[in-house]
C-alpha cells in the first residue's frame, strides 16, 4: 500500500486539493497496476514565511499566495 507525501505552502483551495489527490492516486495505481483504494496521501502544507530559496522568503519573494507573484 503506497503512500504519498505531499509538501507544498498554503493558498490552495480545497478543490485543487482535491484535483491533486484525484490525480496522484490515478498516476500512483497506474503506475503500480494497483487498485487506487490502496493509494494514501497525506499533503502537509506551511505558511510561505517558513519556506527560503536562495536566502529569500518565499512570503517576500512570492507573496503570500500559493507561489504566484
């Protein structure tokens, strides 16, 4: 039984989450010729403010959306 770990900053909405989750799991099962109800994931999100990429926040780089300036 997999399980997928997804990291990724706040600012997605539930519905993208969804979509998300719908389409890992159709990839996951596929890919592993599993059935999909095998397929866990669990999304782990965090605020922009702890996220740096080349010493720069992400907040301050990005703003505090979901990665978009």
């Amino acid at each position: 039984m997999p399980i997928v770990s997804i990291r990724m900053a706040k600012g997605r909405d539930v519905d993208q989450k969804r979509r998300l989750a719908a389409e890992v799991t159709r990839a996951v099962a596929q890919s592993l010729a599993l059935p999909p109800e095998l397929v866990s994931i669990q999304i782990e999100e965090f605020d922009r403010e702890n996220w740096a990429t080349g010493g720069e926040l992400h907040i301050d780089k990005f703003g505090p959306g979901c990665g978009k300036p």
